[in-house]
C-alpha cells in the first residue's frame, strides 16, 4: 500500500464524517448562496474543524467563488481542498541537522506518546541514524517499563533511572551516552502533568537548561503528543502545553480510529502549530511524517 492510500484509508472516518456529508449537501443546492455557506459552516464544526477555522474556510471560500466566478456548487469541494492545504501547510518538516539533534516529546498519559518515541525510533532508525532514548518521565515507573519495552522492539540503546529520580538528570545522562556512542539523534520522554502546570513548567525550563548546557548548538525539536479521538479537547490541551512550553510540532495519534480529524486544520490555523507526524494505524511503519497536500487530497478525496 503506497502512502497516500495508507492516509487515505486513515482518514477514512473522518472523510466519512467531513467532506462526505459536505458533497451531499452541496448536491442538495443548485446555486451558490448564504444558506449553502450555512450550511457547510455547521458541517465544518460538526466533523471537529473549530468555529474560528470553520469561519475562515468560508470566508476564503467566498473569496476564492467570487475571484474565480464559480456559479456551479459541485466545484466548490475542489476549491476546499485547496483552501485547506494552504492553511495547513508549513514547517512540518524536522529540523535534525546537528550530531546529535535532540527530540524531546510531551503530552498527557494515554495519548500514545511512548508508542511515539518507539516508532520515532524505528524510523529514524530505519534512515541509518543511531538512536538513543532518555526515560525522563520518571514520574511513573511504568512510562520507564513502557519506554524500554518500545527500545527493545526498535533495537535502540535507552538511558533510565528510578522512579522518582531528577529528569534532568536523566537528560544529561542520555547526552553523555550520546556523545560516548556519537548517536545522531536523542529522543527524550517527558512527564506532561497538566494538572501541575507550574511543575511541568518547572522540569522543562531544568531539561532545557541541561540541554543548552552540554549541547549549545543541537538542533531540538518539542513534539507534543496528541490524540486525535479526543476532538476539541486535543486543542484546549495543545492550548495549555503551548503555554508552558516551546512546542516546536505537533504529533496526532489515532487519527485511523476517529471521525475527528478535522483538528489538524484548528491545531494549525487558531494555534500556529505545524502537526509533523500522523499516526494512522498500529504498526510500527504506520507513523507518518505529515504532509499537507495528501492529508488535504485524503479528507477531501472522491470516493470510486
């Protein structure tokens, strides 16, 4: 399976939920008026887009009708899907040039954010990169036990103290071993415990500090961990962690088991985060680097 039909297939409820009910409604008018742009507005909300981007896509929308002179509402779905890729484009690649660059990765419990790093490191490792990985969410001895279980599926060497023990500690360490073994990339869990968000707050600037410290010119990437079923709740989390830290990106989980996809398009356009991997099935391949034009082409793709 090529992956653009691997993130259509992902996207398959959430297309079902969006821009199905979308070509329906647009096949139940004959013109272009306010009450079609109503009605798609709704719709938007519905499939988990967000007020404020629903609001937006149809006021390009209009733009894009009146510049181009589209009177036919069958040709409006090829205009969103553009509108769409535009939002949503941008610096949604990683920026890993230096040896070693550093991936620190955020995000509550549940959201699959140790399957991330897992299937981070398999990819990377399946690029010819050497991988280490840092347990630094010792807050709970099982994020530990989880983290070395995906380090031995990905065969990737891991750096771990007791529960409890100082994260930033834990960083340093895992940069030593990096340095020892000239890793190229270091990828570093992290506790996100929103309910504390002095404390989480708190641990990130020490990490980061420890991180300028013995590596003052690596690349770092700050991957927030999302999981796309829990909708709008998703973004008032990517709201509250991009408060408390310098998020560089955004990973969305679970996408192929929820109709609310649609959050990408509210993450990028009310937050300006770029989303920069997509996870679309359980596999270990099935973490996909983010790209615009085929998530657009794959939510708004005709069905055969």
């Amino acid at each position: 399976m090529g992956l653009f039909e691997k993130i259509k297939n992902g996207l398959k409820k959430t297309r079902d939920a969006v821009s199905r009910q979308i070509t329906l409604m647009l096949h139940s008018f004959t013109k272009i008026d306010e009450e079609l742009f109503e009605e798609l507005e709704e719709l938007l909300v519905m499939g988990d887009v967000g007020v404020v981007t629903a609001e937006k896509i149809c006021d390009e929308l209009r733009r894009h009708i009146k510049e181009k002179g589209i009177t036919d509402p069958s040709l409006i779905m090829d205009e969103i899907q553009e509108i769409v890729r535009e939002m949503i484009s941008g610096d949604e690649e990683m920026h890993l040039s230096t040896k070693p660059s550093v991936i620190l990765v955020i995000g509550v419990n549940g959201v699959g954010k140790t399957t991330t790093i897992g299937k981070l490191a398999a990819r990377f490792k399946a690029e010819g990169k050497s991988v280490i990985l840092g347990a630094a969410d010792t807050f709970r001895a099982a994020a530990i036990e989880q983290l070395e279980v995906w380090a031995q599926r990905a065969d990737v060497p891991m750096v771990k103290h007791s529960e409890g023990a100082d994260p930033a500690a834990v960083v340093f360490d895992t940069i030593a071993a990096a340095k020892a073994r000239r890793a190229d990339v270091i990828i570093c869990d992290t506790a996100g415990r929103l309910h504390n968000k002095k404390n989480l707050m708190d641990e990130l600037a020490k990490i980061n500090r420890v991180i300028s410290r013995e590596l003052p010119d690596a690349d770092r990437e700050v991957l927030l961990v999302l999981d796309a079923a829990t909708g709008q709740n998703a973004v008032n989390q990517a709201r509250e962690f991009k408060n408390a830290a310098d998020i560089t990106g955004i990973v969305l989980t679970k996408l192929d088991g929820t109709a609310k996809g649609g959050v990408v398009l509210t993450i990028r356009e009310e937050l300006k985060l770029p989303v920069k991997f997509i996870g679309v099935g359980e596999k270990i391949d099935d973490l996909q680097p983010f790209n615009a034009d085929e998530f657009a082409r794959a939510l708004f793709a005709k069905e055969e």
